[in-house]
C-alpha cells in the first residue's frame, strides 16, 4: 500500500496524525474519503467544497504574523483539488470593515489561487472588527451573495483571528445569527496569540472546532494545519454531498 493509503487507514482507525505521511500526503487530505473492505484496499476519494476563510488584517497582527496567515490559507488551499466542479476557495478580510476579497468562483486553478493567497493578500491594518466579518461571511453566502457559494456541495468557512473583537456583544450576535441561518457545514475558528476563547467558542460550529495557538510561527502553522485538516478529513467522510 502506498503511505497515503497506510495515512487513510491511520487517520479512520485511530485519528493520529503522522508527519511523515502527512508531508507525503498533501494532494488527497482535507477531501479525502476514507473506506475499507475486504477486496478493496483503503482509498481516497476527492470530493469537492466551497471553503471561505475569513482573515483578521488588523494593526494587532502585524506584517510578519499575517505572512504566517498567508501560508496557514495557502497550505490549507494547496489540499484541495481546484475546479469548478471540484473544490473552490473565497477569501474575506476584516479588519476596522469587513470585504469579499474574491469570491470562490473568481479562482478556479491552483495556478491562479495560490499566488492570489501568497504573496498577494493584502494587510491593512485597523481594527478587529469580528461582528462585520460575521455578517458578512453570512449576508455574502446566500444564494446570489457576494461570495458566490455553489449548491449542492459543503461549506466550510475558517476564520482566523489573533485578538478580541471591538465588540464583544456584537460578535456574539453575528456569529448567532451565521449559525441560525444553516448556510455552513462547519465554521473552524482558529486563534492566535491574545485571541479571546469565549468568542472563538461562539464562532466555531462547535467547540471541537476551535484551534489556538499562542506563538504563531512556523511549527505552530504547521500543527494548525494537520489539526484543521484532520477534522475536515473526518467531516467529509460522511458528508452526503459526496
């Protein structure tokens, strides 16, 4: 069996996630179905999402920590089989307001979508304002919205902030109100640094899909990354859109 096939069958049977096969595994993880029978070995079949992240480019990040951000989407991006009846990426950026970057229909090769992602996702600076980005990944995924999401397949939005909202109050009913309208599978809240829990909690679909880290680096990108990876892995293997 191939050490992809030997991951799948880790990943299923006990959820542990291997670095080495990881590192040999970066064009079938976050899609993978993993399944197992008697005549057939272990195999991974590709299925397609619309995934949104949602970029806090507040001055509290700083340049250097939102090139990790930069790497963190791209890494993630560099999973997913791209096309249009395959997996697409949309990208939002709040900081003081709250923007569609580009929609996931305006990227759909890996030629195009990983340079929009690094080098060219632009940091502005400002403030944290969380509730704005919530609205807006919600009001945006509606049908016809500004984000473009397809029928019929999953949608996953990751949102990754490293501070505490301008609003508390606001943010809470913003990520009330995205849950409430059933829009998204699951909704990842990553964290970074003095990132506040309570409103991670409130952001994430459940608490299971909460991520922290309080020294954004490059070991840390990487632990981020097989940790969100490996609970997308085992969303879609039993996601009915596949």
């Amino acid at each position: 069996n191939s050490p992809a096939i030997g991951y799948c069958k880790k990943l299923k049977n006990t959820g542990v996630m291997n670095k080495w096969i990881f590192a040999t595994f970066l064009t079938c993880l976050f899609t993978v179905v993993c399944s197992e029978s008697r005549q057939n070995p272990a195999v991974c079949t590709i299925g397609g999402i619309d995934l949104v992240f949602v970029l806090d480019v507040s001055g509290s990040i700083g340049a250097a920590n939102f090139q990790m951000i930069r790497e963190f989407a791209e890494q993630i991006s560099g999973l997913l089989d791209i096309g249009l009846r395959r997996s697409l990426v949309g990208v939002i950026l709040f900081g003081s307001g709250a923007n569609v970057h580009f929609p996931v229909t305006q990227h759909t090769s890996d030629a195009t979508l990983l340079p929009a992602i690094n080098p060219n996702l632009p940091y502005s600076g400002g403030g944290t304002n969380t509730a704005d980005a919530l609205n807006l990944l919600r009001i945006a995924g509606q049908a016809g919205g500004d984000l473009k999401l397809r029928p019929g397949v999953s949608h996953i939005a990751i949102v990754v902030t490293d501070g505490a909202s301008n609003s508390f109050a606001l943010t809470m009913q913003g990520a009330n109100s995205l849950h409430a309208s059933g829009i998204y599978d699951q909704v990842y809240a990553v964290g970074v640094s003095g990132a506040n829990i309570n409103e991670l909690n409130a952001i994430a679909s459940s608490t299971s899909l909460v991520f922290f880290t309080s020294n954004f680096d490059n070991a840390a990108v990487t632990a981020l990354q097989e940790s969100v990876t490996q609970r997308l892995c085992n969303m879609v293997a039993g996601d009915p859109h596949f």
